[in-house]
C-alpha cells in the first residue's frame, strides 16, 4: 500500500510529501530517480522495486524483482539507467532499466566478496564498479569483461564508501572507527594514510570533491568533517546526534550538511561560517586549574595527604581538570557542540550568550532511519530504515532552494 501525505504551507521544517509501504522486511537503500517522480527501492525481503508517482499522487511499483538474496546496498546510475545491487551473499547484480521505468533486464553477476556487501559506487568513466562489504575488504571489477580486478582488506568490515572519480581515490570507512584513503590502479592499490577520530564504527561518509572535504558519520552519535585538500590534518566536530548517525549529504553550493540519524532525527548544519576545531585533550596527573592530584598520582597524593580526584576534560580548552573546575555545562556551537558540554570554570565565564546561538536545526523524522539519499537540485530527500517505510521529503525549506528553479546562490 502507498499512502499520500498532502502538503502543508512551507514552513521551516522538511515538509513530508509521500510515505511508500509495502516492503515485508528492512528497506537497505531507496534512491530518487532523476528528473523523474519516481523510487527504487532494495530491500531485506529480497525485492528490488521501481515505484512511479501515478496520476492520484499515489507512488505503485512499477518494476517488482525478487533476487536469491537479501538486498543490502545499491548503486543507480541515471545517464545510462544501470542499476547495481548488492547482495547479503556477496554478490553484485547488474540490471539495465528500460527508459518508461516499466522494465527490468539483467545484466551480469559480480562475485564481489564473500560476505555481506555495505556499500557500491560506480564509475562509468572507468567501467568499474567498485563495492566494499563484511569480508573486510574493498574490491573493484570491471563491468565489461566482469573480472575482478583487484582486492584490498582490512582489520575488520568494511561499512561504507566514497570514491573521486578523478584522482582515483576511495575513502573507506570501518567498524574498528578508522577510515583509510586508498589510491585504486587497474590491478592494485596503495594506502594513502588513515584518518582516525571516532570513538565508534564508521557508519557513513560523504565526499565534495569540490571543496575536497571528507564527512564521516558514526555510531558515537558524532560527525567529523576532514579537510582532505586545504588545511592538512584539520577537523571539525559537529555533535547533534542522540544516535548513531545513519547517512550524511553535503550541498556544496549553500555549504550545508544533511544527516540522518538511527533514531529519526534530521539535522542540517550550517557550514557556510567559521567554525573553530575542537582541542586535543590534554594528559595531566593533576588538575591543571587548582592543581590537585588525579587517583593515580599516588606520589603526589602521599606527599600532599589529600585523596585523589576524577580527572575530566574541558571541551572548550581541552584542559585536564577536576570536577571542582568543571561545575558548568554549555552549549558551543562554533566548535560543533549543540549540546550542553562540559567545560571549566573559566572557559564558561568566557562564553557570550550569543556563542550558544545554534549553529544547526534538528528535525523529526519519526521513523527508523538506515539510510537517505538526497536529489539535491529539486531539494528532495528519501529515508527508509528497519519500520520497513520510505518517507520522500521536501527540503526546501530548510536548505534554501527551490523545487521550481533549483538552487539560488545565498
């Protein structure tokens, strides 16, 4: 069944336009078709599905394909209408949709790892299709003779994937936290360098090739923004999220960020400012404000004849202090910390009412989310998840565009 959710007057939230249902299991990826009011869906329940927005504003499948396997990633490549699905038993499916979306051929199978596949991109320029999954591996085959071409593996699963097309270069994300930046050749590939920073799995990753910023989604609720080509080794923390953040887009023409968490929640941050990156902790064996001994400086509590204390860490100075020195809590948006943090004592009293101006606004889904995709030019976005529901989005009032005339320049 579909059901159609009229339209309100815009307002300053993401407006729902549709919610399709009808899947039996976890939708895994739903994308928007370009230029056309349409969807495809893959799902848990082994189905591939074209759904077309009829004459009553209702979205019914046109296209209903049931694969040997549960659905677990998907690629759509509108020019030449190729559709790459992959597999929870490692294999990747190539079908070709018909220019009416009302069919469906197949093209070829790629025996692309040997477990569960988490992610897939395709490169047209080089015919490669090129797939990470829980074989903790990142493999690259090419679509015209379908031969594998070369593999690469890593300490644990491989959870996602980005890829420049022109340096050749992907960005894989993993469940240990850590992301490696890979240079793939015809046959082989070498390690660029790793990009450590989270304290959870990597969950989602986004690439401008543009700006040459990497953002990196996780289960530790937070995401990090690497400045891959200009600033070497800088990062910026944005922490919003109240669970693991599901998927991220970046429109790089109002330097906006989109995420999608598993709880529901919608954030878009505004990264059109100057934001300041977060400090590197401090180490310390005492407070480094009034000086008193942490726990574990047993020397220094024998010689002062005071008990140890907790040590923390102000989030504003990076500062190792006592919780005497740490009473306050605050809000500071700059450095991506939406929520209230710890801070000392004296980096409270420095913090103006209107740094705690929010830098980003946060929105409700009110479903699962597992993954989003965005069709940036008219400003609509698509979130399905584990409630087995794909929810099609209006953005426009929240990303300055416009479905009419696409984006205007801030």
């Amino acid at each position: 069944m579909a059901a159609e959710i009229h339209s309100r007057p815009q307002s300053s939230r993401p407006i729902l336009l549709s919610k399709v249902e009808g899947h039996q299991d976890v939708v895994s990826a739903a994308l928007l078709i370009p230029k056309e009011d349409g969807v495809i869906t893959a799902s848990e329940d082994r189905t591939i599905r074209v759904w077309l927005k009829r004459d009553s504003g209702q979205y019914w499948p046109s296209i209903y394909h049931t694969m040997s396997s549960p659905c677990s990633a998907m690629a759509y490549h509108h020019d030449s209408r190729r559709v790459f699905v992959g597999q929870d038993n490692g294999a990747i499916m190539e079908f070709h949709i018909s220019e009416d979306f009302n069919k469906m051929n197949f093209v070829k199978t790629y025996p692309a790892h040997q477990n569960r596949v988490s992610a897939i991109t395709f490169c047209l320029a080089s015919e490669w299709v090129i797939s990470t999954g829980h074989d903790k591996c990142i493999s690259w085959m090419c679509t015209r003779s379908g031969s594998m071409l070369g593999r690469h593996y890593f300490t644990s699963w491989a959870s996602c994937l980005q890829y420049d097309h022109e340096t050749r270069h992907a960005f894989v994300g993993d469940y240990s936290g850590q992301i490696t930046l890979l240079k793939l050749e015809q046959n082989t590939c070498s390690v660029i360098t790793t990009l450590k920073g989270h304290e959870g799995s990597i969950t989602s990753l986004w690439w401008d090739p543009v700006q040459r910023l990497l953002f990196s989604g996780a289960s530790d609720h937070s995401i990090i923004m690497w400045d891959i080509g200009g600033r070497k080794g800088r990062t910026l923390l944005l922490q919003g999220h109240h669970d693991k953040v599901q998927a991220i887009c970046y429109i790089q023409l109002t330097r906006q960020l989109v995420s999608c968490s598993a709880d529901g929640g919608i954030a878009v941050w505004n990264m059109d400012i100057s934001r300041e990156e977060a400090p590197q902790w401090l180490e310390s064996d005492s407070c480094q404000k009034c000086e008193q001994p942490f726990f574990w400086n047993i020397k220094q509590m024998w010689d002062t004849k005071t008990l140890g204390l907790r040590q923390h860490h102000c989030r504003k100075c990076g500062q190792a202090v006592c919780g005497k020195c740490s009473t306050k809590r605050s809000s500071y948006p700059i450095m991506g910390f939406e929520f209230q943090v710890r801070v000392c004592d004296s980096c409270f009293e420095s913090i103006k009412d209107e740094d705690r101006t929010s830098l980003a606004t946060f929105h409700e889904g009110k479903h699962n989310i597992s993954h989003m995709s965005m069709d940036i030019s008219r400003g609509l976005m698509v979130t399905c998840g584990s409630d087995r529901i794909v929810k099609i989005w209006d953005m426009t009032p929240v990303v300055g565009c416009s479905l009419a005339t696409g984006f205007s320049s801030r």
